[in-house]
C-alpha cells in the first residue's frame, strides 16, 4: 500500500502538471486544448532522442530539452494554427475540434518518426531504487516529485512576481478590462499556451522513465482532463490537488482491485467527486495567488 501511494503521488504529479496546462489555456483563451496529452507524448519522445545522440545525458539535460522543445512547439501552435482561426471569430466548438485534430495530426506524426512500437529511456534512473523496510520504491518517484515542487514555485514567482505573470492574471480575471489598460491579450493568450505546452512536455519526461514512451501516450491527457475538472476548471492549485487525487486513486484502487481496473477507479473517483462538488474541489478560481 505505501508503494501504491507513492507511486500514485509521483503520477498524479504528471497528471497535475498536465492539468495545469489544461487550466492555463481554458482561463487564458475559454478554450479546452485536447492536444494537451499530445504535447507531453512529444516531450517525452524528445527526451528519448537526447538519449539517443547523447548516450548517457543527465536526467536535467533531458528537461532542458522538453521545456526548448515546449516554447517551439506552443509558440508554432499557436501563432500559425490557433491564432489565424481565433481572428476569424471561430466558435468554441470549432477551436475544441481543432485541437482534437492537432492531437490527432500531433500523434500519428510522431507514429511515422518514431514507430508504433514503445520505446524506453536508456537511464540508471529506471533501476535504481530506495529501500522502506520491505518496501522498494523507484528513485524516480522522488525526482518526479522534487521536481514537481520547483516547478509550483517558478510558477508562483512567474505569477506573482513578473510583469508578465501578472498581466496573465489580469487577462484571465477581466480581459476587456485587461484591454483598456493596455495589456495585448493576444499575447497574453500566447503566453500561456506556450506556457502550458512547455509543462506538458515536462510531464512527458517525467512520465516516460515510470513506463515507456509510444505515439499514443498523449491519451494520458484524458486524465489529466479530468483532473483539471476534479481540482476546478480554471484553477491552477485545483489542477494540482485533481492530479494528485486521480493519481492516488488509481495507484491505491488498482493495487486492491487490479490494475485492469485503474482506469476505471480513476474516472469513477472523478464521478463521485464532481457528484458531490459540481464546480470541483476549488471551483473557479483564479491562476495564482
């Protein structure tokens, strides 16, 4: 049981930095980008090419790569598919199903570059392990979660503390008002989808030393979605608590019912909290505080 709620806390920490992206973008732009999952499965395929010229590269070296490889891919994105469609005043529903398309173009793209078959990184990272009495728990989890702790605090200096940060807030609270000071919510909006993508391919490198890496990994991004849902749509912190909750309760649900089951337990959880608290854990709120 310790090393299920181990495990769960180390991958609900994916899940949170997923779900987090998914709440940027939704109070940044009113939109749900299901390309979200997409993205970190690139991240992840990234890290792996690093290994491949660079045998043997640092665990942080691989990070480096995900959050350049993040901005380039969120920049691109944004600027040359999302950005064109939002100035043609296209509905929500038309910018949602864009974004499935992305995914969609995102994940057979990197079908025909890397394979259909997963792959796995060539790190000691993967086989070494900490000792709690009988139990044996993967380094991994740790560095998952020391990482995961800086990543809450950059982005609360990014939000609090920077002009940048800030002007995201005050675009995500009241952008008309946002406007009339003077702050470009076009570039605010991207941002934070540049933001967001750089947190999802962070979450692909943080996942792929746990399991494998393949093309359709980014459907990870529906539980990520429903963490985002369970913390409060919108809300960062809520994000983090959904993500940690999900992670948790598949971990622990499948180690006493069988991992055939996870994926049920995880959405069942998600069920029966949003039963009991419809506008999620947090409910609205706002990006930072």
């Amino acid at each position: 049981m310790i090393t299920a709620l181990i495990s769960g806390l180390a991958v609900g920490c994916v899940y949170a930095l997923v779900a987090i992206g998914f709440s940027m973008i939704f109070r940044a732009m009113a939109l749900v980008n299901f390309a979200q999952g997409d993205i970190m499965m690139l991240g992840a395929f990234v890290g792996y090419t690093i290994l491949l010229f660079v045998p043997g590269a640092p665990y942080p070296l691989l990070l480096l790569g995900a959050v350049v490889a993040g901005g380039v891919i969120g920049f691109l994105l944004e600027r040359l598919i999302l950005r064109p469609a939002v100035k043609r005043n296209a509905n929500q529903i038309y910018l949602v199903l864009l974004t499935l398309g992305i995914g969609m173009v995102l994940s057979n793209g990197a079908r025909l570059i890397w394979g259909a078959n997963p792959v796995v990184y060539d790190l000691p990272l993967r086989f070494e392990i900490v000792e709690f009495g009988q139990e044996t728990v993967p380094l991994a989890y740790f560095y998952i979660a020391g990482g995961m702790v800086i990543i809450l605090l950059l982005l609360h200096y990014f939000f609090t503390r920077t002009w940048t940060g800030l002007t995201l807030r005050a675009v995500a609270d009241d952008p008309n008002s946002a406007s009339l000071m003077g702050i470009s919510v076009t570039r605010a909006s991207s941002i934070a989808f540049v933001v967001a993508s750089m947190l999802g391919t962070v979450a692909g490198v943080f996942y792929a030393p746990l399991y494998f890496v393949s093309f359709d990994m980014g459907l990870i991004g529906i539980k990520a979605f429903a963490a985002a849902a369970v913390g409060g749509f919108g809300n960062v912190q809520g994000a983090v608590i959904g993500g940690l909750v999900i992670g948790v309760a598949e971990a622990v649900g499948g180690s006493i019912l069988g991992t055939e089951f996870q994926d049920s337990i995880a959405f069942a959880a998600m069920i029966i909290l949003l039963l009991i608290r419809p506008k999620g854990l947090l409910g609205k709120g706002i990006l930072a505080s």
